[in-house]
C-alpha cells in the first residue's frame, strides 16, 4: 500500500512539473500579448499613398508610406515611351529580404520630380511590402505631363 501511494504522489509530481514546464514554454514562444490581433494590411492605395501635382515644367510625384511599410528602392521607375527616366531617390535603408536578400528600401515620404515635353504620358512602377511579411504585387499608374505650361504672376 505504501509503495502505491508513494508511486501514485510520484506520477502527480511529475503530471505537476510537465504542467508548470509547458506552460513555461508555451509563454515563452507566444509572449503574453500574442493573442492580441495583429494589425490588418492595409489596401495597397493606403499603405504607399501615391500622389502627383504639375510644378513648374514638370510633374512632381510622392509616396506617403505608412508606418510599418516600405516599398523597395530599386523597383521604383518611372517610364517614358517605354524607357527609363533617370531619377534621384534616397539611399534607403538595408534591409534583409527573404525573396531578394539585401536590399535597400524606403519609407515615410519619398517625393521625384520629371520634366517632359508638355502633354507627355509617364508610367509609374513600384513594388514594396507590410514588415509583418506581406508584399503587394508591382504598381502600375499613368500620368501625362501639363499641356500648357502656366506663368506664375510676379
């Protein structure tokens, strides 16, 4: 009898210390705040809100990346019929990315600005991803430069 109850404390000791050791592991690897829900991805449009107005002889463009979002600096171009305008970005900053390895991405505002023959059309080409993992598809949008060219008055 007393071999069985000493048995019997001995499997709940250990039922006991498997219980607190799981727990502690479980704790570990979610953290305390995992259940909380993680933030939605946002609409491409929202995340890189993309804007343009004409300035001067030229069209100046911009990105608004939201917190949290980059878009990848070497694929942001901008085309005119069918060719690579050259344009000044930032540096960026490095970042490693799972599908490309190093790269140099952008965030917060990035502004570019094209001079064109007036009436000209522009595509503008960008890509970039949420830091929790998730990445948009290539963005395409289509400008054309100012017809006419106004003054302003001095």
């Amino acid at each position: 009898m007393k071999q069985t109850l000493k048995s019997f404390l001995l499997f709940i000791l250990i039922l006991l210390s498997w219980s607190c050791r799981a727990e502690s592991v479980i704790n570990s690897q979610i953290g305390r705040g995992s259940f909380e829900q993680e933030s939605p991805i946002l609409p491409v449009d929202e995340a890189f809100r993309f804007g343009s107005y004409v300035e001067d002889s030229g069209i100046k463009m911009f990105w608004q990346i939201m917190p949290g979002y980059f878009l990848y600096r070497d694929k942001i171009e901008i085309l005119h019929d069918g060719k690579a305008q050259a344009i000044q970005l930032p540096q960026g900053v490095c970042r490693q990315d799972e599908i490309f390895g190093q790269v140099m991405v952008l965030d917060g505002l990035i502004e570019l600005q094209t001079t064109l023959p007036p009436g000209q059309e522009l595509e503008v080409r960008y890509q970039g991803c949420a830091a929790q993992g998730f990445c948009y598809p290539p963005q395409k949008r289509s400008l054309t430069s100012p017809k006419v060219r106004v003054t302003p008055v001095k």
